[in-house]
C-alpha cells in the first residue's frame, strides 16, 4: 500500500487500453490487498500505478448490512459525469492514510461511465454509500484524497500527523510503502 507522501498518489490518473497487459491479474491482486487491507475500495495508483482501475468491495461489510451481499465491483476507465446537488456528510477513512478518520462532505448521487472487468461498459447513477465508496476511490483518480476536502480548521489540525506519515511516522497493519 503506497502512503500519503508518494507522488503517485498525486498524479492525475490515466485511462487504459482495453488490451491492457495482465489486466485480469492486477484486478485480482487488488480485490487480494483489499481484502487483507480490511478496506472496502482500492485505486490503482494505492498500489504504485497511475491508471484508472477501482475495485470495490462492499461484500466484506455484508454481515450488518445485507443488500451488499455479494457486492464485488471493478471500475476500468471510471469517470464521474455529473452529480447531485446536495451534500451529505460522513465519516471517511483511507488505506494510504492509515489512523486518520474526518468528516467529508460529498453529493448523494453520482452519474458515471466505466467499464467493468468483462470490459462491458455502464452509464448509470449510484447513490448512498456506494456513492460515498466511488467518490472518494474516483478522487484518487484525479490525485486528491480526503483530506484535501476536511475543512479548514481540521486540516490545520491534521497538518503534524500528515508531515509526520510522509516521514514514515504511522502504523498499519498492512504491508505498507511510505515516502522514505
Ligand atoms: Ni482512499
């Protein structure tokens, strides 16, 4: 797991070709660091690779909530078309950020194309938590990440901590690479 520091992380993220080399590996090696990460969404660029491939794995969180039984998505070439107006607040975390947990705002819904891992392509809006998981795993896309949209005054508060985890100061439980 690549960690707040790395300049991949940072990098605008690029569509790929459908011929794209070892294509259905990289999705299992993802769907693997997820699971063993205990995270419910993975952005290629978490694993050292600046393309747009998201896995999404609600499955593992099915046991309290039950319509997400089976819920194991990729997401090739994902792009967010439009959004809702309305914002909704909620608690978010992120495996390259591990020990930090803040409050984001984001819209309900989100209108997005893809392709999944058969390479079909989809057009279709996403709303609740699926919204919350895609967006901020899209944001990743695009080089942001959470706590680039806490506001102002927890940013200032989060500010020691984040210096302090691109100098390798953090723990997680998972195999991680930090910017040192
Ligand atoms: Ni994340």
């Amino acid at each position: 797991m690549y960690i707040f520091g790395q300049s991949v992380l940072r990098k605008q993220a690029e569509d790929i070709p459908t011929d794209y080399p070892n294509l259905q590996e990289l999705i299992a090696n993802m769907f693997e660091t997820l699971k063993n990460a205990e995270g419910v969404g993975l952005a290629a660029p978490q694993v050292g690779l600046p393309i747009r491939v998201v896995v999404v794995d609600l499955d593992c969180i099915s046991e309290d909530e039950p319509q997400y039984k089976g819920f194991l998505k990729t997401f090739i070439n994902g792009h967010i078309i439009e959004t809702s107006d309305d914002l909704v607040s909620m608690e978010e975390g992120c495996l390259s950020i591990p020990g930090i947990h803040e409050n984001v705002k984001r819209p309900s819904r989100v209108h997005i194309k893809y392709l999944d891992e058969n390479l079909t392509p989809h057009d279709e809006w996403v709303e609740g938590f699926v919204a919350r998981v895609i967006q901020h795993e899209f944001d990743h896309l695009e080089g942001k990440m959470f706590v680039d949209r806490v506001s102002p005054l927890r940013k200032q508060l989060l500010k020691k901590k984040l210096i302090g985890m691109t100098k390798g100061k953090f723990s997680c439980h998972y195999k991680a690479k930090p910017n040192h």
